[in-house]
C-alpha cells in the first residue's frame, strides 16, 4: 500500500495539453484580428512568455505585467504594435474553450480519486483553468482547486504552498506527494515546502537544472505503479 493519501496535480502539461491549447487559441486570435503571423513569430512569442513566467515564479514580475504586456512585447520586434491587454483578454477567452487531455488523464484521474484525496495547484488564470477542468470533466475529482491568482501567491513560492497546506483538512506533508511538468515551478516548490515530489517528464528532456525530485515518470499511467510503492526512491 502507498503511503500517500493526498495528490497535488498541475494542469498545464500535466492534466490537459497546453501546446495544443495554446496554438488553437492563438491561432483563432491572430485570425480575429487578421493579422498574418509566421512560425518565427509564434516560436519567438513562445520564447517571451516562457521567460516572463521564469520570471514570474521568481517574484521578479507581476501576473498582470505577465499577461499585459507579453504579446505586445513580442510582436514589437516584428514592427506590429498591439494592445497587450486587449490581446491577452482575447487570448484567455480562447483558451477557456481548450481542453486537450494530456494521454491518460481523465482515466488516471477518475481512477485515483476512488483511493486519494485530489487536488489541483495551478499557476494559471483562475477562471480559465476552473473552465477548462470543468469543460474536461476533471473538476468533480478535486477536492479543492488552488490557483495563483486566487491565492496571492505562485508556485514555487512557499506561500502559495502554505496556502494550500492550510485548506487542505489534516493535511500531513508525509502523506502527500505533488505531481507537475516543471521542474522549476513544481518540483522545486514541492522541495521547499517540504512535500515528496513526481516530475511528469511529458517531452522526455535531460534534467539539467539541480533539481532533483523524489520520482520522475514518462506517462500519468506510470503513476498506478509508482503509488504503489512504500516508500520514496
């Protein structure tokens, strides 16, 4: 039998596709605004955001400087001057309507919540994610949904932790275990606070950053397998 009682899942790349979700909803945003954009373009947003959230969970910038000003940032450098918080409202309202399931999900899910406590930890837009999971029929398995926007805090932090801690009703960190895509956000916030930690490698990437999580797995299917250990390797 697991020693584990309580799951903490991410969404994004854990629970539903972000790739997928994020081309579909920034396709149908260019399309809206007719504006013809080009791989270049999207790879180099990509590369924007993907720094912004670093800096993000880092504390060293706001959500809402994050949101505002991330496509605004990014199309600038292709001579297109936007709105950034007229885009990113666009934006989230495509992405609502996306919920691509990571392989496995919603049965691993369904599965588990028969023997576990389940618990969503998201550093996303509140209203977005509490959408996408109801529109994938994933929120009736949680018992609790805790968000970033929500909580005044971000992962890693250990606020954001300690925030979720506390809701959580007899919440004992030796019987709980948080399962994400990053290392950074995820894994590097389960360490801190003092919680086992699941590394969902979804792309199969070398593991370079110094963060060592308690188990690493390639498929949420693997996750039957590793709970049904005793102890952490």
């Amino acid at each position: 039998m697991t020693k584990y009682e309580i799951l903490l899942f991410d969404v994004d790349d854990t629970l539903l596709d972000f790739d997928l979700a994020e081309n579909a909803a920034l396709d149908r945003m260019f399309k809206e605004e007719n504006i013809v954009v080009t791989s270049e373009m999207i790879a180099r947003y990509k590369e924007i955001n993907e720094s912004m959230w670093r800096a993000f969970e880092r504390g060293e910038v706001t959500k809402n400087t994050l949101h505002n000003t991330r496509f605004s940032i990014a199309l600038k450098e292709f001579g297109i001057e936007v709105d950034g918080t007229y885009f990113e409202s666009l934006f989230q309202k495509y992405l609502r309507e996306a919920h691509h399931y990571v392989d496995g999900a919603y049965e691993v899910i369904a599965q588990l919540a028969n023997h576990y406590h389940l618990y969503v930890v998201s550093n996303g837009v509140t209203v977005t994610q509490n959408k996408r999971l109801v529109d994938a029929n994933l929120a009736q398995y949680f018992k609790g949904i805790f968000i970033s926007e929500q909580t005044g805090y971000q992962k890693p932090m250990p606020d954001f932790f300690d925030y979720v801690f506390e809701r959580i009703d007899h919440f004992d960190k030796e019987k709980a275990l948080i399962i994400g895509d990053s290392l950074t956000s995820d894994i590097k916030g389960g360490l801190q606070s003092g919680i086992d930690t699941c590394w969902f490698n979804i792309r199969n990437v070398e593991n370079t950053s110094g963060i060592e999580p308690h188990y690493e797995i390639k498929k949420l299917q693997d996750l039957h397998d590793l709970l049904n250990q005793k102890v952490a390797l």
